[in-house]
C-alpha cells in the first residue's frame, strides 16, 4: 500500500461511509455538533486500518529524529498500534499510550509502552476539535522532557486545535478537515 492520491481518496470515502454520522453530539470539548466522526469504525476496518497506517508513517518517517509514537486513550490506540506495525522493517517505531488517569495498581504510571525520556514524540489523535484532549498526551511526555516533534490528526474539526496547539508552540498536522466530508 502506498500513499497516492487513490488511497488517499479511497480512505476519505471510507471514512465518509463508514465514520461521518448525523445527528445531535455533544463533542470532548463540551461543544455540540450535528455531526460526529465515529473514527473508531474506520481505524478498525481491515482496508481503513491499512489505508491510515500507510498515510500516518509516510508523515513519521519524514520527521527523521522521532523513534516513538503515541497518544491519549482511546483513540490512539489503534493508531499507534497499526503505524507501529507499518514501520517494521523500514523504519522501525515504537510505540507508547498515555492514560487519561493512574490505574492505581500494577506500574501505576500514565505512559504504557515504549517510550525514552528526552527523546522527540510524534503524538496521534484520531480526530481533533480543539486540542485539549492531546494536551493530556503532551503534559504526560513533556514530564518525561520529552519534545513533541507534531502531533498528527486523521480530521481537524477546525474549531481551534490548530490555534491552540500552536499557542503551546505545537504543530497540528492534518491528514483531512471537516470540509473534505462536506456534501
């Protein structure tokens, strides 16, 4: 699999089939919507987790001095997983998940996975509003000392995350905005 502009047409439409729902949301940020994108439908499809791997590593792999992955439960989990898979063997990844909390048992500690402190991140989020719920992913590695090279979204709501993350000194990249579903 590739990254052509036929995959990257391919994954929209899947997305737009599979993920895009109307409705009444009420979004992470409080907000409400009349529409929501339910990515987990995408990410866990056999061609829409292929397709997402492939676009996530292309932009990975160009930032040539991160080694780790992650992002905050739920939604990257599956990100991280399938990009992480994709590095091997060209460019081999790895991975780590930020808790939203301490389990309070077992390591006790917010970051699960493969991660070294002071080195350079890219963090995942599935889909983005207004950047709060990736600065959870943030606080947890800074903590570490770790830099966040960007953080990478599948679709920007574009309701401030952009803005607000490059408030933090944070650069959001986007594989798709709400607009590219637009009727």
């Amino acid at each position: 699999m590739n990254t052509s502009p036929d995959n990257r047409e391919r994954l929209r439409r899947l997305i737009k089939e599979r993920s895009l729902l109307s409705g009444d949301f009420t979004l992470a940020s409080g907000n409400r919507s009349q529409f929501f994108f339910d990515m987990k439908k995408t990410m866990l499809h056999p061609e829409g987790a292929a397709l997402i791997a492939d676009a996530l590593f292309a932009i990975a792999r160009a930032e040539k001095h991160v080694r780790f992955l992650g992002g905050l439960e739920l939604g990257a989990v599956p990100i991280v997983a399938n990009v992480c898979m994709r590095s091997w063997p060209d460019h081999p990844l790895g991975g780590f998940i930020v808790r939203k909390e301490k389990k309070g048992r077992g390591t006790d500690t917010l970051i699960e996975g493969n991660i070294e402190p002071g080195s350079a991140v890219i963090l995942f989020e599935d889909v983005t509003t207004t950047g709060e719920s990736v600065m959870q992913a943030v606080r947890a590695v800074r903590d570490l000392g770790c830099t966040i090279a960007k953080i990478v979204t599948i679709v920007d709501r574009l309701a401030g995350a952009e803005k607000n993350l490059r408030a933090e000194g944070l650069e959001l990249a986007a594989l798709y905005t709400k607009d590219d579903f637009a009727a």
